[in-house]
C-alpha cells in the first residue's frame, strides 16, 4: 500500500519518496521514528488503526497518538475477513460455532502477536458465541498466515489486504466479514453479523500521518497530493486487487475519526481484557 501511494504521490509532486520498513511493536516503533523527524514534511507515517486507536487502548507509548501527530489524510481500509484452512469441515462462520462448540480446545487461531487487530477480532468472536480457541500469536501476520495455510493453527482474522493473495489461490477460506457491512471487494461473503455473531467488527483502516507542528501549507499540499493519487484508477485498481478499498477524508475529519476508534478500542480492550505483548 505505502509503495503505491507513495509512487503515485511522487508523481504529482515532483518529489522522491522511499518507503522505509521499521516493523515492531504493532507500529509503534515506525510511529516514533517519524514523531521525532523534523516537522517539514519529508517524513510522514503510513498509519493504521493500530498505531492510533488499538495500541494506546492496550499500553502505554512513547508518544501521542493525537498530540504528537497531524492527520495528511485517510487512504483507505481493509475489512477483517474470518479464514479458515480449507481442510477445516466448515463453510461458514455458524459451522466454525458449531465444530468449537463439539470440539472445545482442538481449534487454535492465529494473530499477528497479542494486541494486534486480527487478535482482537478473534477475541471479540470468542465473546460472541461464547466459544473457546486457543490462542498462537506470531511476530507478524506473515507467519500467522503461513502456518494456518499449512494447517498448523485453523482459524485466522485478517484483513483482505494481507489475505487476499492467499484466498484468490484457494489456500485459505473466507467464512465472513468481522465488520458492519459487506465488502464491495467480496460482495458475495456475507458478515458475521449476518451469519448470527454481533459485536465483532474489526475495520482495518490506513492513514498517513506528519509530525506534529508541521506547517499547515505542507500538510495541506500533502494532502491535496494525497487525494488527487487517490482519484487515479489506475492507483484504486492496484490497491483495490490488495484488499484495500480507498477512503478519503479532510485533516479535521481525521482527528474526529480517531478520537472516535481510541473511544471504541478501550472500551473493546476492557471487556474482553486483552494485553500486548
């Protein structure tokens, strides 16, 4: 996502930009690395609700998710989709209730590491149908992935952008959307909500973020940027086959947004008592 967005914006501005990978602590050591850049626009963060809204509900962090950060704009979300491994005997999210219902502690689900969104999901799941899975937390969802297409844990939340490939090639199977509607990306697959599960819904939301004072010109520019890549087919065609679907949004309504997601997730956080890593 960061490198389409990144070499569209390059375009319109007339300006190199280099993705650099800083994976750990769920984005926090990303988020901190651009907190501490010089407020002029050169360093920006591709964020998502992590970062913003699930870590700070989980621990405390180095920074401020609103006071140390100005919102340049939203560039889409992915919904959390409910996969299973293809040798799992269920075909949707109600026949995975029922096989943990007669088989209690046989199942595992897979995250990308305690606090993580598709832990969360699973979490919130668990609370719904009053079920029980055993927990495998992995360093990333890649892992995570891989072991439940290899059958080593059955049961995994993603979001479409990081499951996509492995469901287009038949090696995972999607049983339902952890979200309030259905996926215009996957109409066909109904929610869970649908399926007779409430309260689960997981939406996986990306934003780009600057350091907190930087000029309002630039991160006005930046967002203009920001919103003119997004209007290119040609970006929405390539993000939309990632699982993402493009969403756009003004700075003011960013900050409203995640005051609103960091509300939600502590209230998530405290009823289902989960912890980081």
């Amino acid at each position: 996502m960061a490198r389409v967005v990144g070499q569209a914006m390059s375009t319109i501005l007339n300006q190199t930009i280099v993705v650099d990978n800083k994976a750990g602590a769920n984005g926090a050591i990303a988020s901190e690395f651009v907190m501490r850049a010089p407020p002029d626009g050169y360093t920006l963060l591709l964020g998502y609700v992590a970062t913003h809204a699930m870590n700070p509900a989980l621990q405390k962090l180095r920074y401020d998710p609103v006071k140390d950060f100005v919102p340049v704009g939203m560039v889409g979300s992915s919904a959390t989709v409910m996969v299973v491994n293809p040798n799992l005997k269920a075909n949707d999210a109600k026949g995975v209730v029922t096989l943990l219902k007669a088989t209690p502690g046989k199942i595992s689900y897979a995250s990308a590491g305690n606090g993580t969104a598709p832990h969360f999901a699973a979490e919130m799941f668990k609370l719904s149908t009053g079920t029980e899975m055993l927990h495998v937390p992995y360093k990333g969802s890649a892992p995570a992935i891989n072991d439940t297409v290899a059958g080593q844990t059955q049961v995994m939340f993603p979001s479409l952008f990081t499951a996509m490939p492995q469901l287009k090639n038949g090696k995972l199977k999607a049983v339902g959307i952890a979200g309030s509607k259905r996926s215009s990306l996957m109409p066909e697959l109904p929610t869970l909500k649908e399926q007779g599960i409430d309260d689960v819904d997981v939406s996986q939301w990306y934003a780009i973020f600057a350091p907190a004072n930087t000029p309002a010109p630039v991160v006005e520019a930046l967002n203009k940027a920001l919103n003119q890549a997004l209007k290119d087919k040609a970006v929405v065609q390539r993000l939309e086959g990632q699982g993402a679907e493009v969403t756009t949004m003004s700075t003011a309504q960013m900050r409203t947004f995640i005051q609103e997601e960091q509300v939600k997730w502590k209230k998530v956080v405290q009823a289902a008592k989960l912890k980081a890593d």
